[in-house]
C-alpha cells in the first residue's frame, strides 16, 4: 500500500484527437504495424503541439544510411518489414544510402558494412518504399498540386516543397516520415498550418554565387526558428536554390523561407561580415585532397551546366558528383556524362557528400566542396577539413 | 502534462538531474551510460522509471531506445519535464510509456522511490511511494 502523505498524484492529458478509426488503429485492432505507427504519430504529435492528424500524399524517408541508423536501425526495419501489414500506403521515397552498388567494390568499405546497406535497402523494398535513394526528390518526381500535404524527412528537401513547391511539410524525423508513409497520415502541426515569418532576412551581397546562398541559407535558418522572409534576392538559379535549402536546412529547425519583405517582421542583415562569419566557422582548409559537387545531388540541369564547363579541360585532383540515379541514366543518354566522366570525375549515384563512408578521414585530409550543407557534415560527422570554393572557382583552380 | 506513449507501468524511480543522450551516451546493448561525467554513469535502467529532464543529441538515439529495449535493458517507463522527440519517437518505438510531468512534481519525485505510472487512457496518473 501507499503511504498516502507521501503521493504525487499528477494528471496528464493527451492533446492530440484522433478519430474512431485512428484510436482503433492505435489500440491494435489493425495490427501491430499500425499501432506502432499511430503510436509514433502521437507521441510525435504531442512533441509538436498537434491537435489533430491530417492525410498525406508522399513520404519522402530518411533513415537509410547504414553509417548513421547503426546496427539498432538496421534491426529494427528488418524486424518491421517482415510483420503482417508492412507497406505503405502513399508514395514513399529514400533518401540516400552510403554507396553507389556499382562502384562499391572499388572502396575499401568492408563486407559487413555493406551488407547491413543492403539489408536496410531490402527493408524498405519490402515495404513498397521507392528505392530512389535521392535528397533531392523534388527534382525527379512530379510534384502534386499547391497546398497538398506531404511528410517529407530530408530537410533540404521539406524546405524546397514548402517554399518553392507549394507543398506543406514538417521538418519531419526519419521516424515520423516512415509512420507518414504507413498510415498515410501525419500531425497537424505548425509547419502544416498558415505560417507567417516574424524574421526577415536583408540580403546585401552583390553578384552572389551558389555558395553565397548557402550561407545565406544557413544565416537565415539560425535566425529563425520555423520560416523566415528573405529580402534582396531578384532572381535565383536553381543551383543557387538548392544551395539556399541545403545551407537552411542545416542550420536548425526553419522549415520555409519566402522571399520579399515580411511585414512587421524583425530585419536582420546579411552582409560582408555575416557571410565571413559563416564561412570562418565551416571553412577549414586551405586546399582539398578531393572535390565533391552536390549536397544536394546534382539535377539534370547541374549537370548539363557541368558538361559544357569541363569542355576540354581535365581535373587535377579527384572529384566526385553525387547525383541521383534517375538523373545520371536521362543524362547519359542526352550525352552529358560523357565531358565529366572525360574529365575525369566520378559521378556516384545512390549517396551524397553528407555521411558517405566513401570519404575516409584516414586516407584524406580535407575535401574541396561547393556545399554548405556538405562541408558542415564533412567538418561534423566525417571528421575532414573543409575547403569552401564556388564551382566556378573549383573549375578554374582544379582543371586545365 | 502530457501523455506522449501510452501503457502502465510500476518500477523504481532512476533520476537524473541532467538531460541523457541516447545515441551519443547510452549503450545500445546494456543500457548503461558510459558518459563518466553523467549522474547515471553505468547504472543499470532495466525496470526502472527513468526520471530525467528531456533527451538530447541525434534524433537516431530513437534507434538505441528500441535497441535497449530489445535486450532487456529498458525502462519500463520514462518521465521528463520537456518533450523531445527523440525519446518521443524513441518510446513510441520500442511501445514504454512516456509522460511529461511539471517542475515541482519533477523535484518532489527522488531517486529510489516506488512509482506507478497509468497512462493508459486520455487521463493518466502517477503514485509515488517513498
């Protein structure tokens, strides 16, 4: 019994409402797949302040990198994907993995790691999962009508579906995604709803290049917490774009940016000094042992750009382009592939620069990149310097 | 407060007063923390409620929440005073349920104690014996 003196007695309550049939999908009436989904969406909801879940359209999943879920992921989506009821339910697509399977053999990677990638790439297979295994699906999908509701996982990604593609999105977790895609629903919470910044960015550097707005990007998403106005920008190519998601996406928790001046909103510059301060803390090399393009993966159009660059000219150091499969098979066939792969780069589909054991710190000590995103990860995670130089730069300083 | 998982739990309470991070800190197989610096440094969690303010670090610490459970080296249950949602999707995973309790309750509830956590329906309650 109790010593009643000494009882804490405290009641809780859940926010969000869920309707007959979600309480009895969450109450195991629909197997097990589901309750553990609906379980994740609630506990998910409750972290967010969702009153309620809303359906989705296309889970976008990440979570696939062998070299960031670990064995304890691995596990787990095996275990889930040979349950009753293990597929989903809208059109789910991958994130990269850590490899190209074509080109593997040629790195020195170890068999268990590999194994353990295909086994998770055979998880979401048996789900139904997309093996699309891009960062930038955006690019190689259709993208539905304005307003739809999506759930997508990568941040570059979630950020370019609200701001340029008029899709609504959370920054969503690898684990509320994948819930996403097997109940086809997701929580109603802030990024999902009408959204106004109370931060305008001022961007006031002339004649900006792609990595100028990355690190734009990656100001802009420290500056606020879930969307933010961005003033001074004419016009924006979409390498540049990219660059922009790419760097917000990294910073921090902002999921949307919208250009122009925000009403009301607190204005806050971007000039010469802010843009040093940013390159200070990511730059940390003088010179690269390796070039990497995309973070995010080259598109179609990136790569054509590429193509007619390295006209003539050869690379004197390694370089290697990430882009997706979809992308690399169209532009072998356009005939883009040909100039690069003269040149002497490796393109590798299936992976990126960010977490790609394929960059070994043992072996290299700093690597050239265009990417905010990149070298944040490269300087973070894989543990190399950084050295930050515009494509245009990296042309004309690494080929002759 | 709220609910964040579901389920009922009894157990002793194992507090820390500072945040945990999964991924980084906890073993996926045992359960310990090999943080040395941490209040909780190789203490068993198995059984126990898990008392501590909110995680930290990589959402992936998910992964290690559903690992320590596997091996029988969970909590049976967890309370913090903030929501994340690595423990959020973490609990959720691995099906322990997770409450987020007030300040004051926080600092009533000691280490040791007996506690009987319900929260199995929209309601929940947690008895604490000293």
């Amino acid at each position: 019994m109790y010593d009643r003196t000494n009882i804490i007695f405290v009641t809780v309550r859940r926010i969000v409402e869920l309707t007959r049939e979600e309480e009895s999908a969450l109450g195991g009436e629909y197997g097990e797949v589901q309750e553990t989904a609906y379980r994740i969406l609630v506990a998910t909801g409750e972290a967010t302040d969702a009153e309620r879940l809303v359906p989705i359209r296309w889970a976008h999943l990440s979570g696939v990198n062998y070299n960031t879920i670990g064995d304890a992921g691995e596990a787990f989506l095996s275990d889930l994907s040979k349950k009753d009821g293990a597929r989903v339910r809208v059109k789910t697509t991958l994130n990269p993995m850590g490899f190209d399977a074509d080109s593997v053999s040629d790195y020195d990677l170890g068999d268990d790691f590999v194994s353990k990638q295909m086994s998770i790439r055979d998880s979401y297979e048996k789900m139904g999962v997309i093996p699309s295994f891009s960062c930038i699906p955006y690019e190689i999908f259709d993208i539905p009508e304005s307003g739809t509701q999506v759930a997508f996982a990568e941040s570059n990604a979630a950020i370019h579906a609200n701001s340029v593609d008029g899709l609504r999105t959370n920054k969503e977790s690898a684990f509320s995604a994948l819930a996403s895609a097997l109940t086809g629903k997701s929580p109603y919470s802030a990024m999902r709803k009408d959204n106004t910044p109370d931060v305008t960015v001022r961007m006031m550097i002339d004649d900006p290049d792609e990595m100028a707005y990355g690190m734009l990007g990656f100001f802009a998403g420290r500056a606020a917490d879930s969307s933010v106005a961005i003033s001074g920008i004419p016009n924006m190519d979409t390498r540049s774009c990219k660059s922009l998601c790419g760097g917000m996406g990294t910073a921090g928790t902002c999921a949307k940016f919208e250009l122009g001046d925000a009403p009301g909103s607190e204005k806050v510059d971007f000039d010469k000094r802010e843009m040093q301060s940013v390159h200070d803390e990511l730059n940390t090399a003088e010179g690269g042992d390796l070039i990497t393009l995309g973070s995010p993966q080259l598109g179609l159009g990136e790569i054509r750009d590429l193509s007619m660059m390295l006209k003539g000219r050869s690379f004197v150091k390694d370089c290697m382009i990430f882009c997706p499969r979809a992308v690399v098979e169209q532009a072998r066939r356009l005939g883009h592939t040909r100039e690069i792969e003269r040149a002497g780069a490796k393109i590798l589909s299936d992976c990126c620069t960010c977490l790609t054991p394929l960059i070994d710190p043992g072996r290299i000590d700093a690597v050239t990149t265009n990417s905010i995103k990149g070298g944040y990860y490269l300087k973070n995670s894989t543990g190399v310097g950084v050295n930050l130089r515009p494509l245009s730069g990296i042309i004309e300083d690494y080929t002759k | 407060m709220r609910v964040i998982v579901k389920g009922r739990a009894q157990g002793t309470i194992l507090k820390s007063e500072e945040p945990i991070n999964f991924l980084g800190t906890v073993d996926k197989i045992t359960g310990r923390v090999r943080d040395r610096a941490h209040p909780l440094y190789q203490k068993p969690m198995a059984g126990s409620v898990l008392l501590f303010p909110y995680g930290i670090g990589s959402s992936v610490g998910a992964y290690t929440i559903y690992s320590i459970q596997s091996h029988g080296a969970a909590p049976v249950a967890m309370i913090c005073k903030r929501a994340d949602l690595t423990v959020a999707t973490g609990c959720a995973l691995a099906n322990i349920p997770l409450i987020l309790i007030g300040d004051d309750e926080f600092e009533r509830m000691r280490d040791g104690q007996r506690v009987a956590v319900d929260a199995e329906s929209g309601q929940a309650s947690v008895n604490v014996q000293s």
